[in-house]
C-alpha cells in the first residue's frame, strides 16, 4: 500500500530527470493541472533515452508484465500519430525470429499469449518470412510478427514532452542543474498541499514535513512532492533501491534504405536478458527511418565504464550476421555505449518511497524503459494525486518492496 499524500495542483512537483521516464510523467502531471520544475544533470533526453533503440513493444510473458507494458502501448497507439516528424515514428512491427524447433515453439507459445490480451500476432512460416525479408538467413524456420509494435526516436519525444506538449506551459525546465541531495523541511508528518505555499515562485512549508532538495551550489527548495527519475543517477538519491547501470553495445550503420522493413529480434532474447549478472548478447537489429541499421545489443554489469569493448561488440555483430548474413557488407559508422538503469528485482520502482514523506521513485525499467513509459507516467500520476490507479502499483510499489527486504 502507498502512503496517503495530497497535492495541492497549483504547487510545484519536482522532477529529477528529463530522461524518457521523467519527462512522460511531467506532462502527464501538468496535463492533470500541476505545476512541473523538471531538473537535469545534462541535456533534455541525454541519458539512457538517447543511448538506446527506441523500440516499442508489446510483452506478455506474465499478466502483471502486461498490465503496464500493455497499458503503456495503449497510451503510446494514441500519442504516435500527434507526434512531430523529427521523433521518428516507424511503426515497422516486430519479427521474433525462431532458428530451430524449440524456438518455433515459444514463438507459437507467445502468439497465444499476445492474442489472450487482444494484441494482434501471428506466427509466420520460412517461407513466408524469406518474402518479408529478404535479407534474412534461409536456415530460420519462422517467426512471430507483432504488427503493432513501433520505433520511435525518443530523445526528441522527450523534448515534445517537455516543451511542445499541450501543458507543457506548465512546465519548467532546468537543465544542466544537479541535484545533490533530498531532505524534508523540520516537523513530522507527510506534507499536503495546503502545508505548501508559493513564495516569489518557490515553496515554502507552513508546517508538517515537505520534501526537499540542493542543487549544486543551491540552495535548499521545498516542493509539495519530488519525483526521483534519474535512471543511473536514482543510485546517488536514493541508495535504498539498489539502482545498477547494465551496460549495452549499439552499432550503427550508413543508409541503407530498405533493407529491413521489420524490426528483427531473436526469439531467446527475453530469456537473455533475465541471465542474472553475467554478460549477454541477443540479437536486436532495427531499421530506422533515415535508412540506418541499429544494430544490438548486449547486457554487462561493469560499472560505469563507457569504453567500448571490442570482445562483446565483435559478439553482438556475430550474432546480428548469423540471423542478417549481409550485415556483414554494411559500413558500420558509430559504436556507442549505454546504461540500462537496472533494479535488484528486474521490477522498475513506481511509488512513494518509505521514511521520505513526500518522496516518489519512477526508476529501474532496465531495457524497456521506452515501451513503458507512458504507463508509468499515468500510474505515478495516479498516486501523487491519490487519483485511483488504473492499473495496480504491487508489483512495483517501493513501500511493499523495501519493507519486505528489511524483513528478509
Ligand atoms: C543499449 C540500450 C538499448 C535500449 N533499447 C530500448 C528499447 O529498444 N526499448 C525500450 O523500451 N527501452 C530501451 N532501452 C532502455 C531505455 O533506454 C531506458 O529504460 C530508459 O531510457 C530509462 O529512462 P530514464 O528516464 O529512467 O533514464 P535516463 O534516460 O537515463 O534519464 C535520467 C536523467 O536523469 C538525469 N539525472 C541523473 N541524476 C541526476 C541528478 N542528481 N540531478 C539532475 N539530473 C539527474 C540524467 O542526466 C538523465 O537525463 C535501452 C537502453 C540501452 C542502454
């Protein structure tokens, strides 16, 4: 259970992170009447959001699974066709690719399991798939096709949240300032709106206990709530999380216009990426709209060490030519590096966090943190403003999480 917390919607909540997760929840948040002071370290969408694929997509492995990411797609369905030209919208669908008989069994498995949810799916035969896409290896013997699934660029979508959306007047953005700290202000109590008061555009509290926070070489601001979604960072905020960067690989090639028309995954990636701490490589390959092939990608625990490592890259390219032989012609221009913000549960956190009145987490969505986003946003809208959640929170609720831990 979250506990009870009350917003006055003319005071401002605070935002840490202008990444994809932040920036949805901002305007959600405005669109619901608030007034949002979004900081950043960095530039608006620089973090984890710019590293990745921007693919978005539809996951049934569980119910509970579905519920946001489902919720999350349903949300993005409606948004897609308002956004700009520059966020890429692609909706390409997604090819799961079966290389043998076991994987042309999860491919039929997850095609039931899409279709209980009402997503479209179908499995597709080698021969159908070879029509579809050419470039595909002849030895594949089939592959789940997810229609619905789509591409976006997400840093621009960050910045159509934050400055083009239709309250984005009521947004406030800070970029290039950190935030070195949270605290609450002296009392007990969790703050409510009226405790709240504006004072020449800051907050003030009046009593009880508001949540608080330092920028660097600032001084300390009140706010009626403060939401922690700073990917990475969240680990410097609240350590209590257990928040780890899991390093992937992108490569990225010249313009090839055509050459896939999907985005083309191989089937054991969702077991890959549950591998626990050991490194991994999945086959991940995405057409972009400029033509570009993105080629993916690979799951490592290595801190926070950006530098390219030639033993997985070669890996992640081996394994993209096994499934595309004729990536192998392609001009590869850039690889890069980029950090999944990873929770100990494979769980993102939605909720208010224990023992900080007034403090909320949206954090840890690893590698799907573009696909649900958008109902993460709704869902922590929801209980910052005691609104009843359209969906449950109790698969990511911190109160229930941490509390169970320290028990453990
Ligand atoms: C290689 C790779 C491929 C991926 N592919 C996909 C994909 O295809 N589909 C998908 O759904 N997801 C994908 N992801 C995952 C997705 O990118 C992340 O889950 C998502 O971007 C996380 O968003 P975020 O807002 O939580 O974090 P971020 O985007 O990192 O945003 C956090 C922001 O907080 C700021 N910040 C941190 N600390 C502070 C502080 N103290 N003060 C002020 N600001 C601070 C940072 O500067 C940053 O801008 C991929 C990730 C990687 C690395």
């Amino acid at each position: 259970m979250t506990a009870r917390h009350s917003v006055n919607t003319r005071s401002d909540i605070a935002v840490i992170g202008a990444g994809v997760i932040g920036a949805s929840i901002a305007a959600e948040l405005a669109a619901r009447g608030a007034h949002v002071t979004v900081f950043d370290r960095g530039e608006l969408g620089g973090g984890a959001t710019a590293e990745g694929m921007g693919h978005l997509l539809f996951l049934a492995d569980s119910p509970a699974q579905f519920e946001l990411i489902g919720r999350s797609m349903e949300l993005w369905g409606r948004l897609l066709p308002d956004l700009p030209p520059g966020c890429e919208v692609d909706k390409c669908g997604t090819l799961w690719l079966a290389a043998d008989d076991e994987d042309l069994a999860t491919a039929h498995e997850k095609t039931a399991g899409l279709r209980r949810f009402g997503v479209e799916a179908e499995v597709v035969d080698a021969a159908q798939l070879r029509q579809i896409e050419p470039e595909l290896a002849h030895d594949l013997l089939g592959a789940m096709r997810v229609p619905e699934d789509a591409v976006v660029y997400p840093p621009r979508v960050v910045s159509y949240w934050l400055n083009e959306s239709p309250a984005a007047n009521r947004i406030t953005v800070r970029a290039h300032e950190t935030v070195e700290e949270l605290g609450s202000t002296s009392g007990s109590g969790t703050a409510t709106g009226s405790d709240v008061v504006a004072s020449g555009g800051q907050r003030r509290a009046r009593g009880g206990s508001a949540p608080r926070l330092r920028t660097a070489g600032g001084d300390w601001e009140t706010y009626s709530a403060i939401i922690v979604a700073s990917g990475v960072g969240t680990a410097k905020l609240l350590p209590e999380v257990g928040i780890q960067p899991r390093k992937g690989h992108l490569a990225i090639t010249d313009r090839y216009p055509g050459f896939l028309r999907h985005q083309v995954v191989e089937l054991a990636y969702v077991k890959n990426t549950h591998m626990g701490e050991g490194d991994s490589v999945s086959m991940n390959v995405q057409p972009r709209s400029t033509g570009q092939v993105l080629i993916g990608s690979c799951r490592q625990f290595a801190g926070l060490d950006r530098s390219v490592d030639p033993g997985i890259t070669k890996r992640m390219i081996d394994q993209a030519i096994r499934y595309v032989p004729s990536i192998r012609t392609l001009q590869i221009l850039r690889i890069w590096t980029g950090f999944r913000p990873a929770s100990p549960d494979d769980r993102p956190w939605i909720g208010a966090i224990p023992g900080r009145p007034g403090v909320f987490i949206a954090s840890g969505h690893e590698g799907l943190g573009i696909t649900s986003a958008m109902g993460t946003a709704e869902l922590l809208t929801d209980i910052v403003m005691n609104a009843q959640p359209r969906i449950s929170n109790e698969l990511y609720d911190p109160a229930t999480r941490l509390v169970g831990a320290e028990k453990a």
